[in-house]
C-alpha cells in the first residue's frame, strides 16, 4: 500500500516536535562545561599583553645543537669501539696464523713480526694481481700488451713502498673523488645541496658527517686531498709510535682502523663545533641585527656580524685536515714545511700551523665567509686534544673491548680469519709460481 503525501506529512509533523526543546532544557544540557571554555575579557587581555610582550628575538627558535651533539658522541664512541674490537681481532687471526709457523712456536709474535708479516702478505697479493693482469693480455701483440702491464707494475709498486698510514689517506681520497664525481651530475645536484652540505639552520644531524666528504670544487678537492695525503699520513706515523711505546704493550696488527677512527671523529668535531658556534654565537646576533638595523653591534664579534647576515651551508675535509696538521706539529715541532709561494721556502711547522689558526681567528673575528673558520678552528683543538690524550683513549678502548670478548668476537671468528690468511697465501703462492715458470712468448 502506498503511502498518501498527507500522512507521511503528518507522522514527520509529530517527529520534529518531539525533538523540540524549551532554553531551560538547553541550558541544563549544555550546562558549565561549554560556558566555562570561553575565555573571559581578562584572560583574553592577559593573553594579548603576553604575546605583545614577547620580543621578536624570543619569539624566533633558535636551531637545535642537543640532536647534533647526541649524534656526535653516539657515532664517535660507536665508530671507536668497532674500530678497537676490529684491531683486535685481526691482532688475535695474525697470531694464531703466525703460531702455525715453526719459528714462533716457543714465543708470542710482537708487533714488528706481524707487520713484517702483513708486509709480505700484501706483496704476495700485488704479485699474483700483476700475474693475473699479465695472463689477461697475453693474446694481445707484444707492443699492445706491454702498457697496461707496466702500469699496473708501477701501480702496484707505488702500494706497495707506501706507509701504512698513506694506503689509509688514499682510500679517503678515493671516497672524496666519488663524492666529487656526483656534484658534476646536474640532475644530483638538488639531492647534494640537501645530504652532503651542513647547514647550521636547517636542524639537520647528520649532515655533520656526509659533508666531510664533499668538495664541489675542483680546487678544493685538489688542495685538500694533498694536505690529506701529507699531514695526516704522517699523523697516523705518530700514531704508530705511540702504540709501540705504550705502557700496556699490546700487539697491533695495523694501524689503519685507528687512523679511520681519529679521521671521521675529527671531522665530526669540527663540523660540530661549527654547528655550535653559527647557532650560538653568530646568529644570535644576525637576529638583534634584523630587529635594529641601525643600531651598531656590541662585542667581540660585531664586526663579523656586520661583516655579513647570511649562514651558508658548509662542506668539505678541512676541519679533519687541521686536526691532522695540529697533530703532527706537536708531535714533531722540529719538522720543516715548505710553501707554494714563494717556492722552495721552508719555516718550521710550528710556525706555519700557528700562522694558519691565527689566519682562522682573524677570520672570525672579521667576518671573513670564503672559508669555514670556524670548522678550522674546531679542528685544531681537536688535535691539540688528541695529542694530550687520544693514544691513551685509544688503549682504554681496546682494553674494554679485550675484557668483553664475547660482546664483539667470538674464537670461531678468530679461527676463520687465520685460516682465510692461510688459505689466500696458498693461493697466491700458487699463481706466483705457475706463471714465475713460465716462459714469455713472442709477439
């Protein structure tokens, strides 16, 4: 049955009404909660006088450093731990490899035994790798052929007469390059800008260690990796002198992972305290200059404040470069270095690193922008630090991680590792003399 318009009508009639409601029945049921939500004049007065109040320089944030300082130390003491439990480990496969010779049976391999080892075990390897190169081309004529075998020789020498220390620097350059090589990409560039430059205002964290390793410029990639591969080779030589003359006399196998450790961690310092000193010194004051432009600054640092208001972004290997320079003058003040310009003028480090940190703090004080001084200067007390107490550091690391065997290696890996050196020098003992008696054809 259909209904007719007028009784539909009619039942929706008493529906509404049953929904009517009188105001006092509004006001119980809205009751205090709703009133007591609107705000009086007074507290709308108070609130309008506090925020009016306010200056513009409270009002503003100023950009974090507790997420930049947490990962600083997190990072370095995690890189400093893997780096001792790494040194330790490969100590402890070198030993246990070394005892299965008949001359270390009735004595403990020191450390000039393992690094003579390791010396000859890393020539065994270059050897084989020319052999294999030399097999590769040898369908090729004879005038071809003789190139790329010589300059792998020469190559392969070169690693070979290198110090411990350099084949380290080497390996950063090699990472400085690639880094390098996607800044000339257009289409990373964007994505660079973000992740491999620290800007202090961006509240970004880590930034502080991918911009350790990017250099846009040619110049700056160039200039740097020379100093890299100069100072801080040499400050991995002091490294491996204090560890032969440290009170504990621990064997080391090789320097390199401390080397790593000191190189990322100084960057890191330095980028960190650059952070620091833009976010608490430089732009507080930007800000009080934005609010009275007229008004002169006051302080140390007025004249780098007016000098210029923009905090750019900084990049590059400068702030672990000084702390290597620092460390290597303390550590021999009697070293000479030698000048670009004019050529073939030498001055004692001291004197020249000295002249460079002064360089840095007129730099800041005058506002100078072209380079990071701030970095540098974070650099250089890192290094001064390190000289004080970073081999003491060092040993109290690989003390920790020697009382916790079980927390970082376990004696199956130790196992493994001198059985793998074994094996790897059978192998290339092997190539050594499959192709020494073979005779060279003609071409």
């Amino acid at each position: 049955m259909l209904r007719s318009p007028w009784l539909f009508s009619s039942v929706l009639q008493r529906r509404i009404s049953s929904l009517h409601l009188h105001p006092h029945e509004i006001s119980r049921r809205i009751g205090r909660r709703c009133l007591s939500e609107i705000p009086s004049f007074r507290d709308q007065l108070a609130r309008a006088t506090i925020d009016t109040t306010r200056s513009f320089s409270e009002r503003v944030k100023r950009p974090s450093i507790a997420n930049q300082i947490g990962l600083t130390l997190a990072v370095s003491l995690g890189i400093y731990i893997g780096a001792a439990a790494s040194t330790n480990l490969e100590t402890q496969a070198w030993i246990e490899h070394l005892k299965q010779s008949a001359v270390f049976q009735g004595k403990e391999p020191t450390t000039d035994d393992i690094k003579r080892a390791r010396y000859f075990h890393l020539g065994k390897r270059l050897q084989a790798m020319l052999f294999e190169v030399r097999e590769s081309v040898s369908n090729l004529p004879q005038t071809v052929k003789s190139l790329p075998i010589f300059a792998t020789a020469r190559s392969l020498q070169s690693i070979l007469d290198a110090s411990e220390a350099r084949r380290v620097c080497w390996t950063f350059v090699a990472c400085n390059i690639c880094v390098f090589l996607v800044w000339k990409i257009p289409q990373a560039r964007p994505f660079m800008n973000r992740a491999f430059t620290h800007d202090p205002l961006s509240g970004k964290s880590y930034t502080l260690f991918t911009s350790i390793f990017s250099h846009s410029s040619f110049w700056h990639l160039l200039l740097n990796s020379m100093a890299l591969t100069s100072f801080t080779a040499t400050a991995g030589q002091y490294l491996i002198r204090e560890q032969r003359n440290s009170p504990s006399g621990m064997p080391e196998s090789s320097a390199h992972h401390h080397l790593f450790a000191f190189y990322i961690c100084s960057g890191l310092f330095a980028s960190l305290f650059s952070h620091i000193a833009w976010t608490r010194i430089v732009y507080p004051r930007v800000v009080a200059l934005v609010i009275n432009p007229k008004s002169p600054a006051k302080g140390l640092f007025s004249k780098a404040v007016t000098a210029n208001t923009q905090i750019n972004p900084s990049l590059g290997a400068s702030g672990a470069i000084y702390a290597s320079v620092v460390l290597t003058a303390l550590a021999y003040p009697d070293a000479e270095v030698s000048l670009f310009f004019p050529p073939g003028l030498t001055m004692p480090i001291q004197w020249g690193v000295s002249g460079f940190v002064l360089l840095d703090v007129i730099g800041i004080l005058r506002g100078w922008r072209y380079f990071n001084h701030w970095a540098h200067l974070g650099g250089a007390i890192f290094g001064a630090l390190y000289y004080a107490w970073g081999p003491s550091w060092w040993e109290a690391f690989r003390r920790f991680t020697v009382k916790y065997p079980a927390q970082f290696i376990h004696r199956g890996t130790v196992d493994f590792m001198a059985k793998s050196l074994a094996k790897e020098e059978e192998e290339w003992d092997r190539i050594i003399s499959a192709n020494s008696n073979k005779k060279p054809r003609a071409g």
